[in-house]
DNA sequence: GACCGATTACTCGGATATGTCGTGTCCGAGTTCTACCGG
DNA sequence: CCGGTAGAACTCGGACACGACATATCCGAGTAATCGGTC
C-alpha cells in the first residue's frame, strides 16, 4: 500500500501557491525548479488537481497555476482523492459469495463484516483528512521556509526566461 | 493507493479459522477452496502472517495454520501490517530540501509540515484498526455464516483427500 | 503617438515508453501418518 | 498380538515468470504578450 509519490508534490506545490498569494500564478517549472522535480510528471499531478476543481490553470506567457480558492477552504482530502483517485484502499471482492463454502445471496445482504471493519478505518482516515487544510499546513510550517518562497518566486520572476541579460 | 488482495484474503481466513476454534488446524488447501482462490499464492500471504506471530503453522498431513492465540487479542492493524509491512503508505521525499529554493538545513529540524499532517491522518487510521480485533469481525458477522463454516471443515475433514470412497 | 495585426514564445494538455511492485505459479525440504514385516 | 521400520503422501516454504500500475518523458494545441507597421 504505497501511496503516489504526486501527492507529496501536489500538496507542496498548493502549499507554496498559498504563500505566494491566491490570486497568483505560477507554472509549473518555477515550481519544479524550486523542489528539484522532473517538470513534466509534476505537471501531471498539477493537471489532475486542476481537474478537481483544487487549482485553475491559464495557458500562455505569465501562464501557469494557480489555487482556486482561499487555503483555508482546500482539504487535505481533496487533494488526496484528486491525485490517488477517489477509490477506496480497500477492495472488497466479496470472496464469501465465492467457492465451495460459498455464502447464499440471503445472507449478503448488508455488506461483510471485514469490509465494514476497514471501511471504518478509512473513514477515519479520511475524516483527519477532512479536518486540516492548506492553511493548516501552512500554519505549522516555519515561516521562514514562507518567506523564502516568496523571495525566490520573486526573483525568478523579475529575471527574464528567455536569455540571461548579459550586462 | 491500493491495498494489497490479501490482506483481505488474509482477514477472511483468520476470521474463518476463529469460528473453527483456536486450536484447529487448516491447511492452505481448504481455505483457498471455501473462498474459491489460488491456494498457492494464499499460501504466501498465510506465510507472511505466520512470520508476523499472528497464525503458527504446522507441516505434514492433518498440518496447516491456526490462530496464534484468542482471537479477541489479534486486531487488524497486526494482520495489515504483516501483509502490507510496516512502513506508511504516504512517503515524505524532503523536497523541501532539494531544489534551487531549498531551506537550509536549520530549518528542517523538526518533520515538514506536510508530512506531520499525513502522518497524523494514517496514524488515527492505524488507531482505528488497532481498536478491533478479529473477535469483534466475528461477532458483527452473521451466525449463519459461523454455523456454515464449521460444518463445511467438518465434512471436508472426514472426507478422505485421497480417493474418495467408491461405496 | 495610438491602434491594429501578425508573429513568436511560452504555457498547459494528453499521448507515449519504461521500471517496479503486486499477482500468480512452480518445485523442493520437512514431517507425519500408514502399511508392512518381524518377533 | 505387538513393536519397529520403511515408505508414501501431504504440508509448508521459498524461488521463479507474468501483468498492471506508477513513474518518467515527449510533442502538439492554444493563448497571451510582443514587435512591427499603419493611420
């Protein structure tokens, strides 16, 4: 049970567009320059939260990401079942309705004692999900790390992409 | 983010085995017939299971696997844990520290703020498994489903696997 | 100087290869039951 | 009739292929800024 690795990315990239400011934009290879990350699987990632209504994407020049709505009101949850799909962890297959010792349709009627046992976990799972938002995270985290993604957002934007000045 | 198949295969066949009573021994063969799987690959998942202290296998005809002990002192999160191993579903990568806008390494004293938050959802889910056991699966499922169980090892178990009888 | 249009460069978006892990299968080591033989 | 021994069958246990999903990458469609020309 291993988790997507564009979860992590996701969630640091909507924490960063949180410091940077709602309203900006920023695309997506100032943000895989920052983090070190390949740029086209993290614009992956960034396309499916843009898909669930998280981010709002814009095409062109000065193009690129940006959150869809205050930090506050995006959940961890949300950007989790973006990435990871919103498909449960747990599968019931429901292998009491199969082989020999096969259980008759009369008595499945309510769905089987270990799938609801895992269910509950995960609902718990997701409900701590629920609880915490952007602005959550990005109130536990130092605000010097705040400070220096704004700084450097700064200045990548000032310097121009095309060609070094050469002064 | 999906959990591996046997982890359920492996609640259903520890449920299955305390209906029996935590003496019984059933082999690998049984199981996989009453819930109609690969005995084989079964077989893998009761290993891992047996290696994590939770089932005690026994070789030789009449062998098999039983309960470890009570079942009201086996929860899920040990027979999850066995399967899936140990380590957590959402893998913190430091990209924080990598990256041309990298914090130093002063600032990364305590865990990023991003994989507190996640680690805290997965530990109340892990909290929520460790709360029940496989008695209490046990006891949410339906008695008939009980009842149907022992009498199907019973008939196998006094059926000779050899050949059966021409009489 | 202001407006308009074509160009250009930059962005997202989806379609396309590759690696790794879960899935499935096989055969060998070990152990217990059984049947046979001898006393 | 009882004990010992050799055989056989059944069990677990780990080593070996296959397939699906996550990972990683590339190229095309679209759009906004820019530059040049014209009024």
């Amino acid at each position: 049970m291993r988790m997507s690795q564009g979860v992590e990315w996701g969630l640091h990239c909507c924490v960063a567009l949180g410091w940077i400011g709602q309203g900006e934009v920023i695309s997506t290879a100032k943000l895989a320059a920052k983090f070190g990350l390949p740029a086209a699987y993290l614009n992956k990632s960034l396309q499916a939260l843009a898909r669930a209504g998280v981010l709002v994407s814009s095409a062109g020049p000065r193009g690129g990401f940006r959150l869809a709505r205050a930090p506050s009101k995006i959940t961890l949850l949300e950007v989790v079942d973006a990435i990871e799909g919103p498909e449960a962890a747990f599968r019931c297959t429901e292998i009491r309705r199969t082989g020999d010792g096969a259980s008759p349709a009369s008595e499945c009627k309510r769905p089987c004692a270990v799938a609801a046992a895992m269910r509950q976990a995960e609902v718990a799972w997701r409900n701590e999900l629920s609880k915490q938002t952007i602005a959550t995270v990005m109130a536990s985290a130092p605000q010097a790390a705040a400070d220096r993604a704004v700084q450097w957002f700064e200045i990548t934007r000032s310097a121009t992409p095309t060609s070094a000045a050469v002064s």
